[in-house]
C-alpha cells in the first residue's frame, strides 16, 4: 500500500490517513516488541516514508540499516526508522506526540496521517482448514513451522483490542475508504480486527473500493480469484464494497516464472470469472509493464476516477 498507493495520491488534492495493522512480529520489529514493550513499528514506518517530502537523505537514514545481529527470518540489525519510533514510544508515551514528532522530522504534510489500528500489544492468529491454529503474522506471511498448502479458514486476534480512537474518527468522515493492495491474510485482513473497526466501516456512507492484488501468493491466496478477494474482504469489513479494481491483463508465462524463481511466495495471477457485475468490478491494465506488481501511477489515476 505505501508504494502503490499513498505514494501516488500524495499527488492529488487529497486528505489522505493511512491505517496499518500493528500485528507485526518480525525482524527489527518484532525484537523491539519484545525487549521494549513497544507497539509495532515497522509498517508505520513504511507508511511516514511514503507520506514523507523530506530531503533524500533522510529517507535514505530513514530506512538505514544498524548493527549485525540477526533475527529470526534472517533479518539483521535495526532500521532508523524503527529505533526511532520505538525510542520515541518510550519517551512520549503518548501515540499522538510520537507520530507528530515523526513526522516533523520527516516532512509530512499536515494532510497525510499515518496512524496504527490500535495501540493494543496484538498477536494475529490463524485457523487452518484443518482446525490448526497459527500464532504470529510472520509465521502466516512466511510458513516456516506449518504446511503452506492448507487453506486459511479465518485469523484473529490472539486477543481482542480496541481501535485506536482517531482511526474510527477518520473512518466516519472520508468521502473513500480504499483498501489494499497486500497480503490478504498478514497485512490486510488484520487491519479490520481491533474492535469498532468493522462496525466503523459499515456505518461509513464513504466510498468502499478494493484493489486487488495482481499475483497471488502462496500460503496465503493459492488460486483466489478476484471474486475470492471480494468475498473475503466483504465478510470482514461486514458490508458490500462499491467498487473492485482488478487488473485484467496477465503477466505472460516468462514473467511469471522470473518471478517465482526470485521470490517462492509468488504463485498464480489473480484470474477473473464473467459475468462480472460492471458497475463494481472494474478491469484496468494495473500491472507494470513486463511485471507482476502493480503499477502505482496507473493505479492512482483509476482510484481517482473512481474517488470522483
């Protein structure tokens, strides 16, 4: 999202709040959770990047990495911008001090809020087809101690957590809420989870767009199709969305493959079925052009048709 779709609309005569899950539990993140009772602060992190107009080379400190220890997952050291934050979280112990200070320092516009779903110390959960439960969103994102072949039933907070109150605020007075493109299950679903957050969205009068992912991925949406994406995103956010945005030309089989054989969590294009109801499921050409991601310019150019 940050990439694809903050970044882009920070273009457009828009007030733009971001929201992100906080269920993060691994790397540099998930260190900082556990030794300073923090709240997760990488995806905030990405988020104050791409709201970011600071000079290049505070985003370039912004995201450098310190020290060599190695996390589980292979990740080593901490990046700036997480011990930033998280030294901040000790310091302030307020959220709205830290993140008004963070993005002082890294030049935000008054109009752009990145905010986190909920301050709660949360734990994402999955249940499995086969009645297995999964604890940790970096064990959902990368399998590593269950079989990625099992279909996700559900996921869950480990225990439950209230909104973070000015995400429900923000909630009530957009004109569009715009959802993904991400991980469905690890990044997000969770952002639906902390408590008044789908009741938030179903009393919004605003605008429900999803766009969808381009590529699937393995372990988490082996053949979803974009109606699957819908369904899914429908049941959590517990109303119909206005409009799906879908990309409607595939990636030929030597992209594909290119893919794969550099990241293995990359699995089929997001295929479509007809009929498909027009008036909300808009195909697009979204993809980058001899890619599998999403192009951001292209697809900020429809959002805005659409948001109009």
């Amino acid at each position: 999202m940050p990439k694809v779709i903050i970044e882009p609309l920070k273009g457009y005569p828009l007030e733009i709040a971001s929201v992100t899950s906080m269920t993060d539990d691994g790397g540099s993140t998930g260190e900082l959770r556990k030794e300073l009772k923090v709240m997760a602060p990488g995806d905030l992190r990405r988020h104050i990047l791409a709201f970011s107009d600071a000079p290049q080379w505070k985003k370039d400190l912004w995201n450098m990495r310190f020290g060599s220890q190695e996390f589980p997952g292979g990740h080593k050291g901490h990046n700036f911008g997480n011990l930033f934050l998280a030294g901040l979280c000790t310091q302030l112990k307020d959220c709205k001090d830290m993140l008004a200070e963070c993005c002082a320092f890294m030049q935000v516009e008054k109009r752009f809020r990145p905010l986190p779903a909920t301050l709660g110390d949360v734990a994402l959960c999955a249940e499995l087809e086969n009645g297995q439960i999964i604890e940790g969103e970096s064990e959902i994102d990368v399998p590593k101690m269950h079989d990625p072949s099992l279909k996700i039933k559900k996921v869950f907070l480990k225990d439950p957590a209230k909104a973070y109150e000015p995400v429900l605020e923000e909630i009530a007075q957009a004109d569009a809420l715009i959802f993904g493109p991400g991980d469905m299950y690890s990044s997000l679903i969770p952002c639906f989870l902390a408590r008044g957050i789908k009741k938030a969205i179903k009393e919004s009068s605003a605008k429900k767009i999803l766009v969808c992912n381009v590529m699937n991925k393995h372990g988490e949406t082996d053949d979803f199709t974009v109606e699957d994406f819908t369904r899914e995103t429908e049941k959590y956010i517990g109303t119909r969305l206005d409009f799906v945005l879908y990309n409607k030309f595939f990636p030929n089989e030597a992209t594909i493959s290119s893919a794969k054989e550099s990241d293995d969590s990359v699995a089929s294009p997001v295929a479509f079925g007809y009929p498909l109801d027009e008036k909300k499921f808009i195909a697009a050409d979204l993809a980058v052009k001899g890619g599998v991601n999403h192009d951001p310019k292209k697809t900020a150019e429809m959002l805005w048709k659409l948001i109009n």
